[in-house]
C-alpha cells in the first residue's frame, strides 16, 4: 500500500494492539505514518508490542494506553481520560476480542464474549464519537467474522444464559458488530464519519487456539483454511487507509473488497433493537456499586 495513503499523519486507536491481528494491524498502519495509540490490558504485553512495532517500522509516535474491556467503567474511565488529553482521532478500529469455550462472566455480570467483543466497543464508539466528529472525516472500523452467517443470533438471549455454546457466543458477538455497524451509518449521516466491518478470516491466533479442543481446531481448519496474521490484518489497514474508500459506509470488507453479510443484519428492527438493548446494558452497568 501507498505511503501516501489517506491514513498518514492521522491518529488511528486500535484496541487489543498487543498481539494477533491487532498488533499486526497497529505494525502495518505505523507503517504507513500514522500516529498509532495501541489499546491494550496487559501493560507489560503492550509495552513489549510497541516496541517491537517502533523497531520494525521505524514509527516512533506510537502510544499505549491501558483499557479493560471487560469493564465498562473501566471504558468509561479510559475514554474520559483519552478525551482530555487528546484533541485529534481520526480512525477507531475495534478490533479486541476473546473466544470461550465455556462460559464466563464480565465484571459487569455479562457474558464475557459479547460484553468484550461487542458492548464494550459500542460504548467505547459512543463515548469517542465527538472527538471522531470534530475531526471528520474519519472511519470506524468493526472486527466481525463470517461465522456471523452460520450461527443466527439469539437476540432475545445475547448471554446465553439458556444454553452456552462458545462459537454461537462468538457469532452473538460478530453478528453485533455488524448490526451495530449498519445502525451507526444511520446515526451517523451527514457528519463525515464512516463505519465499516470488516472480516479477517481464520487465523491462527492465541485467541483461537487457547482453550480449544483439539477436534475443535481440527474441525474450524477444515471449513475455514487458516491465514497468516499479516494477511489477516490487511482488510482492517485497507478500510482504515485506503484514499478510494473515503466517504465509504455501511460496506462489510473481506480480502480488502466488500462481501455480504448475513440477511438479518440488514433489518432495521434488529439494528434498532440491539441499540437499545446496549444502552439498557450500559446503563445498569453504571449504576452498580463496586
């Protein structure tokens, strides 16, 4: 990709930058002269990730900043101090996420799958979104995955708490971002920021092998052959940079060219529905004690 992509001297956040797809994808975008801001738990993991990235690309304006999706008042607290001590964003990239293959819990009582992948990015975009205005245009770009098209969401049940399975947990995920994604473009008409998902493919990543059963990776090898991290995260560097993309949204990227996504993505009931069920989620989350 250019160096004179439309991404250079922009400000792009990326969340989970400190391993798999995510730091790949930071490493690619520092590669084309962004100031990256690397969105990650484990401090001592991403300290070690920015600076492999900073070798690597020669990019020294990358940051790390902390940030437990797994808390929204801890979103809560990361976007509040981003907001003060920030004045430019250009690009969001949600791109963390877990796989489990039991069921867990969040800090907020949410199933650990949905709560990371999805409602703690929608509420991350939420509290970002003036900033992504006032320094429009720009794009937010939402990991998904086809498995979204395979597995039908239990709107009625996001959590599962009537019967877990680990990949209808993951597609309940995806299959948000996706809904999420095609509500923004709605909400969002008329301001020059951009939404997009996109669909990395199957990789190997220490989010699909740990944990797994071995018939189980056997099993999503055969229907999904795997890819390498790089160019996994090639779709996510070319909705995030591309010049022929500007002003693009509502589109679902795969191997850099648009793809369809499942049908029930596209009803405006559903979209509608699952907002206001993330607000509700959000909301009584806020409003517990510690």
């Amino acid at each position: 990709m250019s160096k004179d992509s439309w991404i250079k001297g922009k400000t792009c956040l990326i969340t989970g930058a400190n391993t798999g797809i995510g730091k790949e994808t930071a490493r690619q975008i520092a590669s084309l002269g962004a100031h990256v801001i690397m969105v990650c738990r484990n401090q001592e993991k991403g300290a070690q990730a920015k600076e492999e990235i900073i070798q690597t690309t020669d990019n020294k304006n990358i940051e790390l900043l902390i940030c437990d999706l797994a808390s929204l008042k801890d979103v809560k607290r990361f976007a509040e101090e981003f907001l003060r001590s920030h004045n430019s964003l250009h690009v969001l990239i949600n791109n963390a996420g877990v796989f489990h293959m039991k069921r867990t819990t969040s800090h907020d009582g949410y199933e650990s799958t949905f709560a990371v992948n999805y409602l703690a990015h929608y509420y991350l975009t939420e509290l970002l979104l003036p900033l992504l205005k006032k320094n429009a245009p720009s794009r937010i770009i939402n990991l998904s995955s086809n498995i979204h098209r395979y597995f039908k969401i239990k709107m009625k049940d996001p959590f599962l708490e009537k019967g877990y399975l680990g990949p209808q947990a993951y597609s309940n995920s995806k299959t948000a971002m996706v809904l999420f994604t095609n509500k923004l473009v709605r909400e969002l008409e008329g301001t020059e920021v951009t939404a997009n998902s996109v669909n990395p493919g199957h990789v190997k990543t220490q989010m699909t092998t740990v944990g797994l059963s071995k018939v189980f990776r056997k099993f999503a090898d055969i229907i999904l052959p795997p890819r390498t991290i790089e160019n996994s995260a090639k779709t996510s560097v070319y909705v995030a940079s591309s010049n022929d993309l500007e002003g693009i949204s509502g589109k679902y990227f795969t191997d850099c060219k648009e793809s369809k996504t499942a049908k029930m993505t596209k009803n405006v009931l559903n979209q509608d529905f699952l907002w206001k069920l993330s607000k509700r989620l959000v909301t009584e989350a806020m409003a517990k004690k510690d």
